[in-house]
C-alpha cells in the first residue's frame, strides 16, 4: 500500500491531523479497532477553552503552567491557549453541538481552574461528540481514506528515516507493509499498561513503543496521571467518573462517610488530580478500611441526571443510583503527560516521523495535565503537526523490504495481566526506588518472552511487547528521577527538587537523561 501521509489512529489528533494534511496529498487513516474507537471517544469531562466573557488567554495559560508543577513549555502552553478559541469555532462550523443556555455556550468548572472555562457536550459526551464532528468532516474529503482493523506493530525505516509502516490486517492475519513520504503518530496513551485504568483496551502504548524501537527519542515517561475517581466496584470495568462531579458539588468521603480532602490540600475536593489520587490512597491507609466514596446525594433532585446522563445511566445499569447513594471511587491510570518528544509543529527527533496527541510530548502539560486540556491539544497539535507535514510532500516514496520473521514463542495466558499488576505496584500512585528496582529486575527475568517485534502473528502479541516496552520505560524514568513532582511521586523523595526541575530523556542504547529544555534535543 501506498500513501503520502499515513496517520495512526482517528481520535481527535490524528482526524485533525489528516484533515489539515489532506490539502497536500492523500491520506491513509488506520485504526487497529473500529474507526471510532479512541480515548477521544471516551472523554466526558469537557474542552478547556478561554472564550467566556469572565475568561482570557492569559488566565488559561496560568492555570496550565500552575497545574504543570515547573515542567510545562511556556511556549507550547501559549500556542495551546491562543489557538484554542479558533480551533472551537471551527469545530462548531463543522457542525459540533457544544451545551448551550439561551443560546450561549455554557462554560462549567473542574479542579485547577481559576474560571468557568470547560466546554461540554450532553452533558458527558464531550468527547464523543467532537469526534463525531471531526470525522465527518473527514469522511467528506476525498484524499482522506480509511481502514479499520489494522494495528500498527512498527515503523519502516530506511537510512535513518520513516518511510512507512507495518500493519497487521485482523481479517487476513497477515501483514502489510504501507509506504508513505511521512507518518504521524496518533495512537493514545499508555493506560492499559496499568492495573487499574479508565482507557479504552486500544491504549497500550503502541506509538510510544514503536518509536522508541525506531530510535525516536522519548520525553517525561514517569510521568503519568492517575484520575482520583473511577467506578470501585467489583466485576465492573473501571468507568471514568469526571472531574466535572465535583465541579458540580461533588465530595469525597471516607468509610466513615466523612469529608475528607480539607486535610490534603486547600482547595479541597477542587485540588489537581494527582493530590487527590493521593489523598485517597492515604486515607485507605489511615483508616485501614475503604473504600472512598464519591457523594451527590445532597444536589438538586433532577440534576446528576439532566447533567451527567451518560454517567447517570452508567452506575445505574451497575446497580448505583447516583442522585440516591454515594458511588464507590479509587484512583486509575488515566493520561500520560510523557512520550515521543516533539517540538511544537508535531516533528519528532527522527525524519518524516510526525506525533501528536497522548503518544506526544511537547511539553505542554509538564508534570501533570491540566483538566480537560487533552482534547484541546490534540485539536491544535493534531492540526499543526498537519501542516507541517506538508513539508514532506516532494520526498520520494521508499520501498523497504520486510526482513525475515523468527518464529516467536506463544506467550503465557496471563502475560498481560501480570505485566499491568506489576506496573500498579511498582510504578502506580506512590514509587520508591526499592520498588522501582525489583520491577525493573522483575521484568529483565521476563525479557527474552517479550520484544519479539514482528515475530508476532496475533494483535494480542503485538501488543503484549508494546506494554512490556513501556513499563520498562516508565520505570527507567522513575527511578532516575528522585524527587516528587506532578504525576510522579516518590514516598524516598517526597519533595520536589530544584536539580530536578528538568525533563526526563531516554532514547534507545542511551540511559535516561536530564534537560532544562525540551527543544534542545529536537
């Protein structure tokens, strides 16, 4: 197969991406699940944007550079929150329903704001009506073409550049190797690596492996973001319950039905995620007993479920009514602030390798992520990586030749479950480096099962070192970074450290390294 631009994954970066790149060229969009499978489908909490009277540009990129812990790109944080107003506008041309009063878009609050600035969509659905708007926008295009069921498993290379990739066709169990003059990476995160997680079962890290393989290099991996209230209830997947309850007047409370955050953190139930997260583990441990609850029984009659119908209806096919009884809670992996570095026009540190996104780190959420801040980026980074790819239209198109494929053991049937256990111990909420260290030996013992590349003949196998990878990689930063700042806590190293205030590195054959700015290694 051949393309000019090849963009991995339909969430709200790659459709972005590919809109903007096809007045250049074609585009080949791939998904290894259906086409509207992504993180992006999934996010209920809003779209922060300053476009409210009592709002400014300025005042977003304050709440962004706080909420970031010293690790935030004071450039990219700007481009963010410039773009933002004219990358809604344009969402709404293209048909997107934002919540509306008297005509007027309605802005809601979450933790870290200053202002009323999150946009939302029925509600709960943000996330799911913007992808809707983009793709149709998408599939009106000619040069934009898709297929679903096709996951990535690696980068073709050539002298040092991209010039394609290689996907696994799910129908035919075979692979086929896709030539293009540039690649943009659009996979998501990094969740499923984890135990506990809100992500869809796609996020396992794909991008950020494949380019680590590639030789790309890799930004900020310890540093990821555990969202303080998902679903606790046992035999249930672990449903994003959003920042947006307690924007509304949700609160916490122990096993004693106390409130609680008032002893974590000044602005109480309103405090940036990871200090919740933390704050609930730590008051597990105090008790000795759980679990948390997440309390809305005391709201309006009518209200959780007018606001939150997706949430609403939800707990209550689980059997919790949410404007009745207080609904267990517990932290998850939810974002990852790290991943393939990149500047601020989506290029990576290999040629013709584009990301944006979750895969990407350009350093616009530092240490930790700004609520409701995602889908914005991927809208403008997806969009400016792009246009940048433009850039790549006259590069002549490679043909590779797929080297010989090993046979590769079958793998253990509960290879991935122990992969995310031990993720979840040694490198979850609260790490150590005594912990950090008996992950990484635990996974060196494992290491000849995994990263058998495209030895593999199943999408489960793929995967599988995928998530391999990235726990190592995550670990490896942990460990090197002793301190606590933003996602990444260490119970050794409790504070932050100014020696410290540096971004993280790792490339393959090299060891982690320390940089004050990311652009320097771009």
């Amino acid at each position: 197969m051949h393309t000019d631009f090849l963009v991995i994954g339909a969430g709200v970066a790659g459709l972005s991406a590919a809109i903007e790149a096809s007045t250049a060229g074609r585009v080949l969009v791939l998904t290894k699940d259906r086409l509207t499978e992504s993180a992006t489908e999934y996010s209920q909490g809003g779209i922060a944007v300053a476009l409210s009277d009592e709002d400014e540009v300025r005042l977003h990129e304050q709440d962004t550079l706080q909420a970031g812990a010293g690790l935030c790109d004071p450039q990219a944080v700007r481009a963010l929150a410039e773009a933002g107003p004219q990358r809604i506008q344009e969402l709404i041309e293209w048909g997107a329903e934002f919540d509306t009063d008297g005509g007027k878009l309605t802005f809601a609050i979450e933790g870290a704001h200053s202002v009323n600035r999150v946009l939302h969509a029925d509600g709960d659905s943000t996330g799911r009506e913007i992808a809707r708007a983009l793709f149709r926008k998408a599939q009106a295009i000619d040069s934009i073409s898709f297929r679903s069921f096709s996951a990535v498993v690696d980068l073709l290379m050539e002298d040092g550049e991209v010039c394609g990739a290689v996907a696994w066709n799910e129908k035919d169990r075979a692979l086929v190797p896709v030539t293009a003059r540039a690649v943009l990476l659009a996979t998501g995160g990094i969740g499923r690596v984890y135990r506990e997680t809100t992500n869809p079962d796609v996020a396992t890290g794909d991008g950020v492996a494949m380019a680590y393989r590639a030789g790309a290099t890799i930004a900020n991996m310890e540093m990821v973001q555990f969202h303080p209230t998902a679903l606790f209830l046992e035999g249930v997947p672990r449903f994003l319950l959003s920042e947006a309850l307690r924007g509304e007047g949700a609160v916490l409370r122990n096993a004693d039905m106390q409130r609680f955050m008032s002893r974590y953190h000044q602005n109480e139930d309103l405090a940036p995620r990871d200090v919740v997260s933390r704050a609930i583990v730590s008051e597990l441990a105090r008790l000795r007993k759980g679990p948390v609850y997440l309390d809305l029984t005391h709201l309006a009659p009518g209200f959780v479920r007018k606001r939150f119908p997706r949430i609403y209806r939800t707990c209550q096919l689980y059997g919790v009514d949410l404007e009745l009884q207080p609904v267990p809670v517990h932290p998850a992996a939810h974002y990852a602030m790290g991943g393939v570095l990149t500047g601020y026009d989506g290029a990576t540190t290999l040629p013709r390798l584009y990301a944006a996104g979750e895969v990407a780190c350009n350093g616009v959420h530092g240490a930790n992520r700004l609520a409701s801040n995602s889908l914005l980026e991927g809208l403008v980074f997806g969009s400016r990586a792009g246009e940048t790819m433009h850039r790549d239209i006259g590069t002549p198109l490679r043909e590779p030749a797929l080297r010989p494929r090993p046979t590769a053991s079958a793998l253990p049937g509960n290879a991935i479950n122990n992969l995310r256990h031990l993720a979840w111990r040694h490198a979850g909420i609260t790490r150590s480096g005594e912990g950090l260290r008996s992950g990484l030996e635990q996974l060196d013992l494992v290491s000849t099962l995994f990263e058998k590349g495209l030895a593999r003949n199943s999408r489960h196998g793929f995967e599988t070192d995928n998530m391999y990878q990235v726990i190592r990689l995550v670990a490896r930063c942990a460990l090197e970074r002793k301190e606590s700042r933003g996602g990444h806590y260490r119970s050794d190293h409790p504070e932050p450290r100014p020696e410290f205030r540096k971004h993280s590195l790792i490339s393959r054959g090299r060891n982690v390294r320390f940089i004050d700015d990311l652009a320097t290694a771009l």
